[in-house]
C-alpha cells in the first residue's frame, strides 16, 4: 500500500503546471481573516455581492428558470435565445455584426481561452502576448506553446505597442491581448490598436494560402466598464478586415457583477467557432442551462440592462479614483510611490518601492515579496504584485481590485497605510 508520504508521479505537463500565485496569496489572506485579523483584501479580480449584487431583474430571471425546470443539458453551442441575444447585444452595444451562428456560449471566460488554444495553437507554435497579462504564461504551458512575451512600460500604460509586435509576427500563430487589461485597468487607444491590426492584415496577406492564419484572441471582457471619457476601442470596427482573423472573448461576469454564474460568450469566424464549440462537447465546459435562460430572458429588458451599468460603473469608478487619489497624495508626501489614473475594469495599477527601507525591527525590505508582506501584515493591506501576472519576481508594480471595496472604507486604509509607511527608514 502506498503511503501518504510517497510522491506518486504525474505528466510532465502537470508536473511543471505553476498554480496561480494571486489564489496562492489569497489563501494567506483568508487565513488571516478567519482568525479575526481585519485586512483590507483588494485582492481578488471578483465582485463582493454584499458590496456588488447582480442586477435585481436578473434574479428575478433565473428563480423563474430553476421553477420552470430548466436544468436539463444545454445545446453545446448555448441556447439559442441567448446567442440571439448575445448578437442584439454586441450590435447595440459594439456595433459588431456576427450572427447567432458564430456566437459560442461557455462557462464563463476561461473555456473560451482554453478552447481557443486548443482550436489554434499547435506544439511548438508560439504566441506573442504582453507582460503583465491574465494567464497568458500558464496556457501556454498547456498547450505547449512557445511565448513571446513583450514586456510593457507604465509610460505606455503597460499596454504593448505596434512596434513590439512587429517583429515577432512572422514566428507566431496567435497574438493574446486584453483590453481593457487585467491587471493594469487601462486600455488600447485607437491609434495604437489599429497599428497592431494592420500588421495582423499585412502578415496574413503575406502567408501562403495554405498556411494557418495570425489570429489574434481578443479578451474584452471589461469592456463595458470604462470611466471619465475612455473609449473601449475593437479590432473588427477599426479594420473589418480583421473580422476573419479575430476571436472576442466576453461574456456576462465584469459588467454584471455575475462572476459565479459562469455565463461567457465568444464570437468569431464560423469556422473557428465551430471548432472551439467541438472542444467544449468533450470537455462540457458550459454554462448551466437555468443561468443561459435567465440571461437571454435578462438582456431582453433593456431598460434594467442600462440602469444596472450606469450604477456599476458609477460606483466602481468612485473607489477606484479615491485609491487613486490616496496613493497620489502618499506620492505628493515623498513616499515611494506611483499610480496610474484608472481607465477602466475593476483595478488600479499601484508602485510601491520599498527595497532598501528598515523595518521598526531593523530587518531591511530587499525585495517585492518582503514589500507584498510588509503591507499584509502591518498595514493590513492585501494586494497582488505584477509577478503573479508573469512580470519579474522584483517589479514593485501592483494590481488593486476594487470590487470587494467599499468606498467608505478608503480613507481609514490610508490613514493606516501612512502610519506604517511613516515607520520605515533608510
């Protein structure tokens, strides 16, 4: 009999799988919190539905699916009320024409992610994607894809520029963008993203007919959350060429504060959505039945649809430019500090350099990890640093959610940061 001590061994694959440093983290912070510690957990990219329920009406919706017995298997292309819905949708909303055909229901983002690398990505290919970026890295691995990894600047808003790409296009079989980003909550402009779609349409014109397209998975699944005049810019509306060679991830879970309803959506060239809807039939990766019926019934009631966006995007917007004010005024004191006014999503990007300060111990802070847990264990600050995005182990950059924030909370979290700040030394 094996005992509990004996290493069994798995695939390499799984062997070398790096599980997610900011779930990792967040463990740690919930070890805290059940102890009774009061920590400030900004944590996770997710909704607190205390803070953030999803809209009345869509409650209203699935209690109605459940009692009308909607809980047998869906089509494993989704309901076809909700692809229709997703169409009407993305034309208001967009101004993105694809048919119920070439829409693709899933369970939430992720399958949408996993199925296009499956759909795309050969062993061995390579796909060019910026860092930080959402588990760009750990697909890869999966698929046994080579990245291309371009490391961005805070002076471009950490989003890749044309000529980062250029280069590599010729080598690749998918570029992964996100936009609005996670982790940075800031965006393409219009000018930037129609260069990058340019070089897709001039490389694809120069591979042979035979050869497999430079697609580009595109993840807009913050787009609806935009603040202070940002406009969420799309590949297809800048260059309908772009149409053949583009795959949307999007889906219900940022703009509804829906993310435990796992009800995404993708859309795309037919074929390539026929493809990814293939995968999906072995894996049963779809969104419940109940929550697909509610959620076409939902986007029908317009009204209620633009009410609940209008708050959402009100509210998040108010935390995330009082964190941003706050760290703004820490850097107007001298304190090591940087930020970025927030464009979009649920996050913040935050500098907090404390390398080389001294502790009230004496222990002296060497790098971010020290830095991460100075701010946990002091501050009762919890906060998710760009390495857990696949940027290097010392980048003093950091994401805050807001989404488990309330706004009334911030000044105190403040007022504690700069007391513990005032503390160090050099």
């Amino acid at each position: 009999m094996l005992t509990a001590e004996k290493e069994l061994r798995v695939s390499e694959k799984a062997e070398k799988l790096k599980g997610s440093e900011i779930i990792k983290l967040a463990r740690e912070v919930n070890d805290k919190i059940s102890k009774g510690e009061q920590i400030t957990n900004l944590t996770i990219g997710d909704f607190n539905p205390q803070i953030y329920a999803i809209p009345e009406k869509l409650k209203t919706c699935i209690a109605e699916a459940y009692q009308k017995d909607q809980t047998n298997y869906p089509p494993d292309d989704g309901v076809a009320a909700l692809r229709e819905q997703v169409s009407v949708y993305i034309k208001r909303y967009a101004g993105l024409n694809y048919q119920p055909n070439e829409v693709l229901i899933t369970g939430g983002a992720r399958p949408i992610i996993y199925s296009l690398y499956q759909t795309i990505v050969d062993p061995g290919d390579k796909v060019i994607f910026p860092i930080p970026s959402w588990n760009n890295n750990h697909y890869c691995h999966l698929h046994q894809a080579q990245a291309l990894t371009i490391e961005t600047k805070a002076e471009n808003n950490f989003m890749p520029l044309a000529s980062d790409i250029a280069p590599l296009v010729k080598e690749a079989a998918l570029v992964a963008l996100c936009s609005p980003l996670n982790p940075t909550g800031t965006m393409f402009g219009e000018k930037e993203l129609t260069k990058i779609c340019e070089l897709i349409i001039e490389e694809n014109k120069r591979r042979a007919p035979n050869q497999k397209p430079l697609y580009l998975l595109f993840d807009q699944i913050y787009w609806k959350l935009t603040y202070d005049g940002a406009i969420h810019q799309n590949p297809v509306s800048l260059r309908p060429e772009m149409r053949d060679y583009t795959i949307f991830v999007d889906g219900l879970s940022k703009a509804f504060a829906a993310t435990g309803l796992r009800v995404g959506w993708t859309y795309g060239p037919k074929r390539v959505i026929d493809k990814m809807k293939a995968v999906l039939g072995h894996i049963g990766a779809w969104a419940p039945k109940p929550e697909q019926v509610a959620v076409a019934d939902f986007l029908t009631h317009t009204p209620e649809v633009e009410s609940y966006l209008s708050t959402i995007k009100n509210r998040l917007y108010t935390s995330l430019l009082a964190l941003y004010n706050g760290f703004s005024a820490l850097k107007e004191k001298g304190y090591p500090i940087a930020v970025i006014k927030p464009q979009s999503g649920l996050y913040l990007s935050v500098y907090i350099n404390l390398k080389g300060y001294k502790l009230p111990d004496g222990e002296i802070i060497t790098n971010t990890e020290q830095t991460t847990f100075f701010l946990l264990n002091y501050a009762r600050l919890a906060i998710v640093p760009f390495k857990a995005f696949g940027t290097q182990n010392d980048d003093p950059w950091y994401r805050i959610s807001v989404g488990n924030c309330k706004v009334e909370e911030i000044p105190e979290l403040f007022i504690r940061l700069e007391k513990v700040l005032a503390q160090l030394s050099k």
